[in-house]
C-alpha cells in the first residue's frame, strides 16, 4: 500500500479533476481504492486538516461549497 500522504495528493489532484466531481457513481470508497488508500486512514486525514468525511467533502466539490 502506498503511503498515506502520497494517496492523498493523488485523492486532491481526482478532486480536481472536473470528470470525477460531475460522475455521480464516483464515492469516496470508490476513489480510495482508485488511489490504493486505506479508506478509514485517508478519511481521518481529512477530518483532521478540514473537519469534514471524504464523503462530504466529495459533496461539498460536487454542489460548489469548495474553491480549488
């Protein structure tokens, strides 16, 4: 499994990838394991830096709440 961090940058760089935020079948599980990440690992991560779940930050992308 790659590192934690290095599974990050890639789920930021999916993030901004105007194709994966329009796809509705895309969630975070989906993109953890696109990204080889430990899902519970990588959503921790993102509770911590933003105080959000994968999956509502994926939403908050999705519906504009998020500036890139």
């Amino acid at each position: 499994m790659r590192t934690m961090e290095k599974c990050y940058e890639s789920l930021c760089r999916l993030m901004n990838d105007g194709r994966v935020i329009r796809s509705r079948t895309a969630d975070f599980s989906s993109l953890c394991r696109s990204v080889g990440a430990d899902e519970t690992g990588l959503s921790n991560m993102l509770y911590r830096d933003f105080g959000m779940s994968g999956d509502e930050i994926l939403e908050a992308f999705r519906t504009g709440h998020v500036k890139k």
